[in-house]
C-alpha cells in the first residue's frame, strides 16, 4: 500500500500528509519546492475559519504567497526559503498543528542543505547566447543576462529528487530550450515566460535563429522582425506587462516569419497558450498529438512521445478548465499560470494511465 502511496506522490497524483513527510515519504513530484507550491495553493483556496481577534489573517496570506513565489523561482536560494517558510510558521494560526508540522518537515530538509554564505563561490555572471551574436547596431543581439547573476553549477547540491540535468540548466539559464521541448514539458528559459520571450527576441536580433535558414527566406521580412523582435524584448523585460501587453506583439511577430521558419511558428503558437489565447492551446495540443502519432504510427513510441501526449492532455485540460459549457460540472483546478496548468494534469493523466496495467495485472 505505501508503495502505491509513494508512486502517487512523486507522479504528482497525491499531497503528502504532514505526517507522511515525517514518516519519510517524498515530496509532491520529489520536491520540495513543488510540494510548497501545491500546500500553498490548497491554503490560499480554503475557506476562511471563524473570525478570531487574535490572528492576522491578511498577514498569513501574505506569507503564504511569499513563500509560493519564491519557491517558484528557480534562483532563490534554499537559506532564502528557510526565512519565507518561518515567515507563515509565525503567521499560521495557532490551531493549525498539522500545518506546523509539515513547516517543520520543511525547515528540517532545507536546512541540510544549505549552502555557504560566500556569494562569490555560489554565483556566477551568466553568458547568454545572444551576447556576442551578430556585429552591426540592427543585428546585435540585447544583452539579455548582462545585469543579473544566476546560480553556478557549484551551488547545487546533489539530491536524490533532483530534476534531469537537461532542466536544470534551462531553469538556472545555461541551456535554450528549443520549441519542441517545450512540447515535451520542459520548462522555459530561467523557469520564466517573460525570461525566456526576452532571450528569443535578443536571439532574432543577433541572427541566431537564422542559422540553418536560406538567407533568401528572411530578406522580405527581416525589416519587420527586426521591429516586433524589439518591441517583444522592450515589453517582456517589464515584469509588469500582462498577458493583454504581450498577446498582439506575438501575434505579428509569428505573422512577420517566413512559412521556411517552423521553429519560430511553433514556439510563437506555444508562447501565445502560455499567455492564455484558448486557439493557440487547442492548436498546441493538435501539434503535439501529430508529432506523437508519428512514431505510434511507426512503432516506436519512447518516452519523449509520452510526453508530448501528456502536453495534448494537458493543454485540453487547461481549456476545460475555463470552458463554459463546464459550468455546473467538475473541471481542472487551475494553476497560476496556463503552462503550469497544463504540465500538471497532462503529466497526471499519462501517469495514471501508465500505472493502470500494473494495478490491475495479475
């Protein structure tokens, strides 16, 4: 039963109890960071207990988001999330014994690992590919890293719920995920939507995106890209630009590219679910069941074609989620953001259906 118990939780079906995590169970998906994100949201949606004039409610809330977010961010470091979990343990209620519990399961495993102070030997100035492309004013690439520092490699320690090396190093800013990993549910650029807009846009400027392209496909539009490309990178290094800021800039940028330039449509159509256009996530779905029906069709269905089922899955879900011909009936519980929506419950449903034969088998 508890193997079951423990499969559930780190394929993201299950929370673990407060008491489970003392007992040793893992973390939700084998993190810890997940697991405060999950717990968070679940706390943010209960409903309010009796008013009690001895408990600060708005200050509890507030804990709780600073707690979610900074466990979002791939660049806060584990000493950071020690302060933002005592922050709620101070703002809980006093009746919540369970979720003081779990705070404490919490501060126990983030204080194991814990990293030197000397900032010098945990961080790094990054080196973003489109730093150095290109030679002329319209071809020189923004420098999209320049001002911030991210995580070296160094200041990682080694765990066993540790993602795949692959993801590691796109959430932390060394690697570029290509628009068909996206479909694969990997993350985007340092673990941000707006990160990961910005470097494309200073990767269109610098002309890295062109490589492997007939120079022939650009020439009637380079003047065009060149235009949206900055305009993309202006908007999406506000962090205060919306969803309405970032929608019509993508729009004519995915219009501007030659038909030869698949790379840019596709990531463009994911960017556009990602900002929530319910056409683009119907369409990223459709993409990702063609590509995996290829090799069903073929015989040869691996792991990365899982998926790209559990991205179609997950984007369908995330309609649903919002559909009003739901309405009076269950749908997804939502995330905060589409792509997160969609990762969580594609994975889930392909998941479940991989386990199915085992449970049910002899």
């Amino acid at each position: 039963m508890n193997g079951r118990i423990i499969r559930d939780i780190r394929a993201g079906r299950r929370l673990p109890k407060a008491s489970e995590l003392e007992a040793g169970f893992p973390f939700y998906w084998d993190s810890i960071r997940a697991d405060m994100c999950i717990w968070v949201e679940r706390m943010l949606r209960r409903k309010a207990e009796e008013p009690d004039p001895t408990w600060n409610r708005p200050r509890y809330l507030v804990a709780l988001r600073s707690l979610r977010d900074g466990a979002r961010d791939p660049r806060t470091t584990d000493e950071r999330l020690v302060g933002l979990v005592l922050q709620v343990v101070d703002a809980l209620p006093p009746w919540e014994l369970t979720d003081h519990r779990r705070c404490r399961v919490y501060l126990s495993r983030l204080r194991s690992h814990l990293l030197p102070t000397d900032e010098e030997s945990r961080r790094t100035p990054s080196g973003s590919a489109d730093l150095d492309a290109g030679m002329g004013a319209d071809r020189q690439a923004a420098r999209v890293e320049a001002d911030s520092l991210v995580r070296h490699p160094a200041s990682i320690p080694p765990q066993a719920n540790d993602p795949p090396q692959r993801m590691r190093d796109i959430l932390v800013g060394r690697a570029w995920p290509e628009a068909v990993e996206l479909m694969r549910g990997m993350p985007f650029f340092n673990g941000s939507l707006h990160e990961d807009m910005r470097h494309y846009a200073g990767r269109l400027l610098g002309g890295i995106e062109r490589d492997g392209y007939k120079s022939d496909d650009w020439n009637d539009c380079e003047a065009s890209i060149i235009h949206h490309a900055r305009h993309l990178r202006q908007v999406a290094s506000s962090r205060a630009s919306t969803q309405w800021d970032l929608r019509p800039i993508v729009d004519r940028l995915m219009l501007a590219f030659p038909t030869a330039y698949h790379e840019g449509w596709l990531r463009c159509s994911y960017y556009r679910a990602a900002l929530g256009v319910r056409e683009a996530k119907v369409d990223v779905a459709s993409t990702a069941v063609s590509l995996a029906l290829v090799s069903a069709e073929a015989g040869s269905l691996a792991e990365a074609d899982y998926q790209l089922i559990a991205t179609a899955l997950g984007w369908l879900a995330e309609v649903a989620a919002c559909d009003p011909a739901l309405v009076g009936q269950p749908r997804p519980i939502r995330c905060d953001a589409p792509a997160h929506t969609a990762r969580h419950h594609g994975q889930a449903l392909v998941d479940f259906l991989r386990m199915r034969p085992r449970r049910d088998g002899p």
